[in-house]
DNA sequence: AATGAATGAGAATTCATTCAT
DNA sequence: GATGAATGAATTCTCATTCAT
C-alpha cells in the first residue's frame, strides 16, 4: 500500500482533527451535514479539507476504516459476548458513522478494513465455541450480521441500556443454543 | 381525525401513484432522491406532488405510514417466525423505507401506526409463547427491537437468502431459549 | 363602457366576497399573498377567482377601483382637512392596497376612477379656499402628492394617533400659509 | 459587534458590486426581483451572492443600511430644508429601496443605522430652530414621518421637479408656521 | 500546504394560470 | 358558472468542488 511522502507535521495533525470532526458531524447531523461544517468544527478551511480527502466520500470512507480499526483493537480485549455488548453500547453512545455509510450513494472501498475486523471476530468466534459458549454451527457471516444488525438497531432506536441487554440476551442464547431445537423438545 | 372532503377520482389516482413512485424511487436511491424525480416516475408534474404532499417530509411520513399499515395486515396472516422470516425478506427485497426514514432530520409522526404494529407483533408474541415456542421472559420490545434490527441488517448489508435464514435461526434459537442457560448449564 | 350582460346573483355576491377577501389578505401580507390564499378567505374555490379576474392584476386593479370609488364618496362628507385627516386614518387602520399597486410591475389602467378623486378633491379644495383656510397659491397636484406621501407614510410607518395628528398639523398650516413667508419676516 | 476578519480583496470588491447590483435591480423591479438577476447583473455566480448575503432578507437589509449611512453623511452638509430637498430628489432619481424594505415580511433589524439617522435630522432640526426657520413646537419624530412620506410619494408618484417644489412649499411653510394659527387668525 | 472566496448545478417549494369535470 | 386538481416556470437556498492568493 502506497502512503505517499511522510506528511508534514502540521499536515498530520490536520489529518487527525478533520477526521475527529467528520465523525461528530456526521454523528449528529447524518452523512447530509456539510463538509463547511467539517470544517469549522476543525478548525480549518474548507481547502483543506479537500486536499486531505479529495471528495466527500473519500472523507466517510476515511472515517469508516479508522472505525473499523478502532473494532480490530476492541476484538483483541474481549470475548465475544464482551465484544458485542461493547460494540453495541458504543454504536448507541457514539452513534457511529456506521450507517451513515450505507446512505444513498456512498461509494466506498472498505474491502481491506473490513476483513481486518473479520479476521478479529472469527477469531473470537473460535474461542467462544471451544469454551462451548457457541454452538459449533455458527458461522462468521451470521455473526457479523447480526452485530451489524444489532448496531444500526441501537443506533436508530435509541435503545436504552435496559433494552440493550435484553435484545443481545436472545443473540446470545440464539448463538448457544441454535440447532439444538431446544433442550429436547 | 378530519379527513376533509373525498378526493376526485383523478386526485386518488394520482396519490396512489406518487406513493408507488415514491416508495420506489428513494428504495432506490435513499431518502436524498429529489422529488423531482419521484413525479416523472409518477408521471406527473412536480406540482402535483406538493399539492399531495406539502413537503418532503410529509411524502416520507405517508409511505413509511403505508407500509406499518401493510405490516400489521401480514401479521395477522402468519405466526411470530414466520412474520419475522417475511418481514426480514421483504425489507431486502423491496429496500423499504424504513431505515430512510431514520435518516438526517425526518420528523415523523407515526406513533399511531407504530402502535398498530406493535399491537399486531405482541399478539403474535403472545401466541407463540403459549406454544411453548418463545421463551415467557421474553418481551415485545427486544422483539420489536430485534425485528427492527435484523431487517436494517437485511437492507443495508445486501444479505442473500442463505444468510438472511442462518441469522434468523439463530435469533429464533434465543427467542425460544433465551433465560435458560443452556439446557442443562 | 361595455360591463357584458348583467351577473347571476351568486355570482354577483361572490364577486364582492372575492373583493373583500382580496382587501383583506393583500392588506395583511402585501401583494405577494397567493392568489389561493384569497380565494381561500372568500370561500371560493380559485377558478372562480380567475373566472372574475382573469389575472392576479385584474383582480388588483379591482380593489383599487373601489377603493378610490369610496375616497370620493367619503370627500364628499368633510371639508378639506377633514378629509386628509379621515383618508390617512383609514391608511394605517385598513392599512388599504394603495401601496401594494405601485409595487413591482402591476400595471394598472385606473385613470377613470382617480380622476373622480382628483375632481373630489379639487371641490374641497376650492371650498377650502374660499373660507381662506388654504392659500390661493395651493394647487391641486401638491393637494393629492400631500395626500398620497402621507397616506403612505401612515401606512409604511405604523404612526400612532398622536404623530399622526402632528403629522397633518405641520401640513395643514402649510397649506394655509405657504406663500406668505411667514406672519412678516 | 464582531466584524470577523477583514474581507479579501477581492470579497470586499464583489461584497461592494453585489451591493450596486441589488440596489440598482430592487430599484428596477421592487423587492420581488431575483436574487439570480442581482447576480447576473454584479457579474457574479448566484452562490457568491448567498456566501456574502445568507438570505435575501440580508441583502435587502443590508441595502437599506447602506442606504440610511449615506443618509446620515448627506445631512452633515446641509440645512434643513435642503437636506428635505435633497433626500426627497434623490429618492425620485435613484428610486431608493426604502419603500421596498416596508413590503411584504421582511423583516429587519437596522434599529442602530436608523438611529444614526434620526441624531443627525435632530441636529437639522435644532439648527433650523435657532435660526426661527421652524417653530418650536415642531417635534423630531413629525420631521422624520413628514421626510418618510414624501420619500414615498416622490418614489411612487414619479413627481416631477415642479411637484416636488410645490409639494415642499407647503410642508417648509407648515414647518415653519405651525401652532401660530395663521399670522393673526 | 493552507486558505477561503467563487462557482454553478441541483433541490425544495411557491404560485399564477389552465382545464377537465 | 363553479370547482379544484394539474401544470410547470420561477425562485430561494445548499453544497460539493475548484482555484487564485
């Protein structure tokens, strides 16, 4: 992967601050906001932004990969349960870019990052099944579904804490217990 | 709740025809399609579309208010599993409305047809726990929450058939199991 | 003047209500009021509106019509001063369309109707200086420029009672003494 | 007040030509000019306009401020009578956007340009006392209703030179003369 | 590299006017 | 004659993107 010259120190630091902004932007107003408001809100102009990310998109992209990385290093910390609940509360307290870049139109490569944080939860996923935690015929893609799902669910109902727990209660009895068609019935 | 005085035929018509084009074309392209667009697949003049619906958002607010409409009408055709399994099939297949709606700034009332709905999914709930088939500390919001979440899922992350059946095997595997600990653990 | 063969009765009566409805709304929001709006408060539908003025300056043209028509009707109730005082009291109350007609390109053909009021005019006038409490140097055109600023002063500025008594004070004492380069000096 | 930073050059030369422009056009046309034509006519794309005046009501209001500094600075160079004089040519020739603003709902806060204003009549005023050419009962807000509603006379009636004498004749001989009851009478 | 003004296409919304019923 | 739905051009305002400084 090409990076480029090693940017200025000034540059870099720029870099961060448009990133940090972009994500409470579009936290708070959706992927509509203004990259004026960006902006502002990092302290610089409006060219600048654009010569870090040349168009909008190349900003959400940006923002959604450091996300998934923020994930990888989450995974390495947690069981898998720990890490879902974890998960789940941050996309509800943080109100992640997540969906936002589902929106209409968003065009992002995200291939890369995202198997990253695949590679993190099947390795998770593993453990849980050998401490017989999961039942063995869970596979990945269910799981990622179901985080994802369970994601823009917090994200967009405003789940409270309780409400939180009880949902990832079912998922996590599901996960356990699927295929078993019940103790015995 | 005054409904005003009945539409002329040709007035009917045309709503029902902005309704079909709208839910279609922001399936398609998210809420930001332009309403302009909405009328030529309407085939009707932009004027006319404002006439119907003052605003963007009251265009919104009618096709999400449709569709619960058309939600509680499948829930009394179907039991608990099998609403889910067809709700969830549907939001991927027809890319309904409801997650646009959640988008940037859409003020919606619809507390009336969201009740309607969570009338139709708890009676449903109801059934299944008297058929032993759900879990009886289960309750209807982590179902509505669930139900909500999986069908984001389905929409945003483009799930096909297989996946759409696993996932929701394994929310079904909670629902039934959730609080027991495993069958024996 | 050919006015076409004479209106049915209802349509006669909506024709006044369309007038007094259009006074009303043009004197609340200023010529930029919708035309829907008008027929709104005359509880007509907008065709019949159009069907009675068929342009939005038609129906402009009307007002103004009559209201001039009873300007010279009320002159004929005062003398002079009376009359100035009446008119520019009626401005701010009724807050007319004087003003709204002169507003961006409503062209209007009311010679006939303003003449009446200049003939009005120009008999108080005459009356007023036979009694001597006008100048014999005063002539009509300041009489109805004096007339018009005031009444658009009045009406722009919101006066009270008293400024607007004060107001005409300065002006009626001109007009009694203009010429005459004051008491000696 | 906070001015932010000083204009570039060249936003303060198309803040200044966007200013022409509008006064010139809402001249032209009234206050339902587009703004697309004030831009077309500074030479200007439509954005730049709304970057230096977020809504029309803006650029109306900021037209208006300009227009009452101009004001301010004319009064310092003469009496009262020729500043009377002054103004009201000036409004027939350069048909001036004060009647423009008082249209329909815009609404502005230009309360401190205005009072400026009223300090430098009220020293004409005072002046014009000293000197006898007014009577002392003559207050300041007459003197500012009476050059209002000439303004507006003058701007709509489209006097000529001659009228707009005559017209003054009597309110410089009522402003002298006023509250004396005629020289004897 | 950063700045921030300029650009101009695009979107929502309004409204006079027409026309089928 | 009345009705009121349909029309579509015009208007205000937004925003991603470019470019001169």
């Amino acid at each position: 992967m090409v990076e480029g010259s090693p940017l200025r120190a000034d540059a870099q630091r720029n870099r961060a601050r448009i990133l940090d902004a972009a994500e409470a932007v579009f936290a708070e107003f959706g992927a509509r906001a203004s990259t004026e408001e960006v902006a502002r809100r990092a302290g610089v102009a409006i060219g600048t932004v654009f010569r870090h990310f040349p168009t909008k998109n190349d900003l959400l992209a940006a923002i959604m990969k450091r996300l998934l990385a923020q994930l990888v290093e989450e995974a390495g910390k947690h069981d898998l349960f720990a890490f879902f609940t974890h998960v789940v509360a941050q996309a509800a307290a943080k109100k992640t870019a997540v969906d936002l870049l589902a929106e209409s139109g968003v065009d992002i490569r995200l291939s890369e990052a995202v198997s990253h944080l695949e590679e993190a939860v099947s390795s998770l996923l593993k453990q849980a099944q050998a401490a017989e935690a999961v039942a063995d015929s869970v596979q990945l893609p269910e799981v990622m579904a179901l985080l994802a799902s369970v994601c823009q669910g917090a994200l967009h109902g405003g789940w409270g804490e309780h409400l939180q727990a009880r949902t990832l209660a079912v998922i996590f009895a599901g996960l356990k217990q699927v295929g078993q068609g019940g103790c015995r019935g």
